[in-house]
C-alpha cells in the first residue's frame, strides 16, 4: 500500500514539501490540510481539505478514518494550538509526527530589538518606542493594541482584519515576498519609527528588518511559542524526507 502523508500547511515550506512528494515519490499519497483562514489559497498538489479537524479527538479519527501513515505539521511557528494537538494525536494513534519549523530570525549589527513574549507585551512596550507604528503580526491578536489610542498604526495583513482595532489605525492589504527598497519607502512614506513583527523566520517577509536597521527604526519582536514537551523540529524540507525515510532525489 502507497504511504498516507498528511500535511499540516498553510506555509511555503509546506506547499515545497506537497510539491516534492507529490513529484519525486511516485505512489506516495499527499493530502494537505489548510485552516481555511485565507480566502483564495495556493493550488497545491495532491489532496487538500479545508477547516479544522474539530482538536484532538477529531484529528486521531481522522487519522486512523484515512490511514495515515505520517504527519507534518508545517503550520506557521505561532500556531501553536495545532502543534499540541498534532503532537498529542500521533501519540494517541501511533503516528509519528514530524514538526517542520523555518529558522528564526537573529539580531545582528545595527539592529536594535526588543524581543518580548507575547503580543500583549508587546503593547505594553510601545509607548516607549515610538508613535507611528508598523504593524505585521497578522490579522489575528490586534485586540493586545486596541488600548493603544495615542499611538497611529499601520496594519499590514494578508486578509482583512476585524476588531477590536486600535482607534488610530490604516489597514494595508498586502502579501509577501517584499523588497528592502520597497519596505523602506513604506516605512519612509508612513513616517514609521518602531515596527512589531512576530518571529516568523524565513525570507519572504525579512526585508522589513533590513529597513528597519537601515533606518534606525526599532523592532519589537515577539517571539515563539516553545514545542510541546518531547517534541523536537527540523528546519527544512530535507530534513522532513529523511525523518520520513526517503532518501535525496529518490
């Protein structure tokens, strides 16, 4: 029987692991798992459902229902309610779980970071920081910054966001990759002196940090949620095939 991998997705990373399967590993049936919080995403190859699995209990029936064989959670590093859910099915099921997770980002010199725990923290730190601020946590969370009415925000998000909002606040609608030249006019255009972003890792959206130490402009930083207990993570696609068993380019 062909082997049952079900991916976790909703990042690059989990669209490149779909496309390597579904391409280098001839029998091997891909489905991937989106949360459904994008309203037009990605053609993907192999199976794709959409919506929650409706937590534990739901996910270790559906993987025992469509014999699964392994599972990669390949969501984003902040989704963390998924991680633990993941982890805790595939110890009730006997299906091994693999965590892919993008490295984080590093400081490095010239930047000037404030890394915090949450995105409550995060509000709190502001005030001190700067008054014109950009904001690319996402769509979700925007609550922690509703207090904030002394403060003027730029939202930037892939999908509209919904309130509780800060009272001062323009909502850009945009995705990445974006170009330091590009995050630089933005910051430069919206008068921008702090930045909050999640440590998201990854290329697509690190531009923003670049500008930010160009400019001089802070950067609050949340940083990510721990793994559950006993589980540990890989940084790449390559790491997930061999954590699977399948060798390079077979």
């Amino acid at each position: 029987m062909s082997p049952h991998i079900l991916i976790l997705g909703g990042t690059t990373e989990a669209r490149e692991l779909a496309a390597e399967l579904a391409a280098g590993r001839p029998g091997t049936q891909v489905t991937t798992s989106l949360a459904g919080r994008v309203s037009r995403p990605s053609v993907l190859p192999g199976d794709v459902r959409i919506g929650g699995f409706g937590g534990v209990d739901g996910l270790a029936a559906w993987l025992r229902e469509h014999q699964v064989d392994a599972v990669v959670d390949a969501t984003h590093p902040f989704a963390e309610t998924i991680t633990a859910n993941a982890a805790r099915a595939g110890a009730v099921t006997g299906v091994p779980v693999v965590v892919l997770r993008r490295p984080g980002w590093q400081p490095g010199p010239g930047d000037h970071w404030h890394p915090v725990g949450s995105l409550a923290e995060a509000a709190d730190a502001l005030p001190g920081l700067g008054r014109r601020v950009l904001l690319t946590t996402g769509r979700l969370g925007l609550a922690a910054f509703a207090p904030l009415a002394q403060l003027h925000f730029v939202v930037r998000s892939v999908e509209p966001p919904g309130p509780p909002m800060p009272p001062d606040a323009a909502v850009l609608l945009a995705r990445g990759p974006f170009t330091v030249a590009d995050e630089a006019e933005l910051l430069r255009e919206h008068r921008i002196d702090v930045v909050v972003t999640k440590d998201s890792g990854g290329a697509a959206t690190a531009a923003k940090l670049t500008a930010a130490r160009e400019a001089g402009v802070p950067v609050v930083v949340v940083r990510r949620p721990a793994l559950p207990d006993g589980v540990s993570a890989v940084p790449d696609v390559a790491g997930v095939l061999e954590r699977l068993g399948f060798s390079p380019g077979r």
